[in-house]
C-alpha cells in the first residue's frame, strides 16, 4: 500500500502563481511562485492535513487514482508510516497488537502517532504482526508531469 496523493497543479496566469490542490481532501491547498514550490508545498500541506486527521480520529480516505493531469505526492515519512500502520491494522485492536509484540498498549498506540518517529525495528515487528511485510522505497523527487 502506498499513501501517495494525487494532486492537480494549475498554473494561474493572472496571479503567476501554481495552485494546488487535493482531491481527496478537499482542505488541502496550497501554492507556489514556481512549480518546485508548489511541490514543496504540496507535501507539505498534506503532511499537515493527514497530521491533523489523524490528530482528529477523523476519516482519511485512501489516495484515489493517478491520471496524467495529476501530480503524485507523499506526505513525510512518519506520517506515512502511522497511516499505514492504522490502515494495515484494520480489525486488530491496539490491545490485541500489543499481547502479540508482548509490549505495551502505549507502545503500540503511539506508532499510530503522525508526531511519533517509529524506528525500522518497530516497524518491522508491526508488519510480521499483522502479517505483512515492511519495503522501504526511495523515489525521486522530480516529479515528471507537464502542466
């Protein structure tokens, strides 16, 4: 599972500004004098937006798909990282969680925390208790689509 969103980027001739935005989540929006930026900026508020969603207890839909119009953006690793957690959980409750790991309730819940920095080990005892498995990725950062 990816959490990667899409984003469409507009270029506004009058204000020489890109406007981004989610359509996923419609409270993220942002923008940029260039179009590095408002790709900065883009991860950015998405950040933010999961962030305080997940602060929230709020729904957090899953990413929607890519076309050739949008651009595909990723919120910072810890956020991706409660998210999947949360999402991967599914049924299992925290307590459950932290019985099979033989760790603590508060242990277990504070990786689900986009303000947490989970550590490789955590997050590889997560995923076998869940019965997935952790893939780290690195992408590049130029994102090549043309507006």
């Amino acid at each position: 599972m990816n959490i990667i969103y899409p984003a469409k980027i507009i270029y506004d001739k009058l204000d020489k500004r890109y406007l981004v935005t989610f359509p996923d989540l419609e409270e993220a929006i942002t923008e940029g004098e260039s179009l590095e930026e408002a790709l900065y900026n883009a991860s950015e508020v998405l950040t933010l937006t999961l962030e305080g969603r997940l602060d929230e207890n709020q729904h957090i839909p899953l990413p929607s798909k890519h076309t050739k119009k949008t651009y595909s953006i990723a919120p910072s690793a810890r956020v991706q990282a409660a998210l999947l957690i949360k999402l991967s959980r599914g049924k299992h409750s925290i307590a459950e969680l932290a019985r099979t790991l033989d760790s603590s309730w508060p242990a277990i819940s504070r990786l689900e925390n986009p303000h947490h920095w989970p550590t490789l080990r955590q997050l590889e005892k997560i995923a076998s208790a869940l019965g997935t498995r952790l893939i780290l990725n690195l992408e590049p950062i130029n994102n090549n689509q043309s507006l």
